[in-house]
C-alpha cells in the first residue's frame, strides 16, 4: 500500500535491486567516467540512440555526452569542480542534482543554457522524469543575440566564406 503511495520510490528500489545501481549513500567507481564506459552505460546509450534517431550531429552528440559527463562529476569547467558534489551515476541523475548543479554554473557567472539543453534533454530521455520549461529552462542569457541587429550582404557573406574555405582547405560547394 505504502509503495502505490510513494511510487517513485518503489521504481528507485526495483532498479537498485533488478539493475545493481548504487545506493544514495554508495560511492561511484571513477573507473565509469574513463575510456568509452560511460558511453557504454545503458542510460547514455539510450540518449545517444535517441539523439541519432533525432538525427543530431555527431559532434553535438560527442558535446553534449561529455557535458552529461562533466556534470556527473561535478565539473563546471576544465578542473573546476564543485565543492561537496559527490560523483554521480547517470542513472541516479535526478532533476534537484541538475537544477543543484545548473545553480553552481550560474553562481559562477558561466553560460547557463547548454548545460540546461543538455541536462534537460537526458532526463526526459527514456526515463519517466517530466522536466518542465519552469524547472530547466533552455532560455539564452540576456547578451545573447547582441549582434542580431547586423546585417551583411549575400557578396560580403560569401567572400567571408571563401575565405574561411580557401583558410581550411576546403572545396566550397555553394549554391546561388
């Protein structure tokens, strides 16, 4: 009776047990953030298959699972970590650990809304966590957008183009 009342508990307890996730209180091998495991995990294997079918880039796949990564390390950029965040099994990701951890980012001054995209797009994926618009919001920041109002013509945008191309190397395949 207890448990139809508190299900999100129950499904919390069922997986412990059926799929061997680590408790609350259990520590995380580091050894699941090294070397393509945790891309092998069965949660980010679903969300990068989810990402596929919904024919993201592979580099945005790549960018947004080392960014799922970082945050279940509790790194808010390259070697900064957030004080008290214990290591985090995707799996236990909840939706108060990404809204704790999008609070760090913003506490932080850093850009807010990739995490937010990232954080919000995993915990929808294949998992039964509603993530509304007022709990992660993908919103740009206030001075994003701040070269909208400049205009360049087709020709300049097209030398700017060339250029870059002739820059990398690369055979322009444009249409006019």
């Amino acid at each position: 009776m207890w448990f139809k009342e508190h299900s999100e508990i129950h499904d919390q307890l069922c997986k412990e047990f059926s799929e061997g996730l680590p408790t609350e209180k259990e520590t995380i091998d580091r050894s699941i953030f090294e070397k393509g495991s945790f891309e092998e995990l069965s949660s980010v294997k679903t969300w990068i298959q989810d990402l596929m079918l919904r024919n993201a880039k592979q580099s945005t796949i790549k960018a947004w699972v080392n960014s799922l990564k970082r945050v279940c390390q509790g790194e808010v950029r390259d070697g900064i970590l957030i004080r008290d965040w214990s290591l985090k099994h995707p799996d236990r990701l909840s939706l108060q650990d990404a809204k704790d951890f999008l609070f760090e980012v913003k506490k932080r001054n850093l850009r807010m809304r990739e995490w937010a995209l990232v954080l919000r797009n995993f915990l929808m994926s294949g998992r039964d966590i509603i993530v509304k618009s007022t709990d992660i919001s993908g919103k740009l920041e206030d001075d994003a957008g701040q070269y909208a109002d400049l205009f360049a013509c087709k020709e300049k945008i097209y030398e700017i183009f060339d250029y870059l191309n002739d820059r990398n190397h690369i055979t322009p395949n444009r249409i006019t």
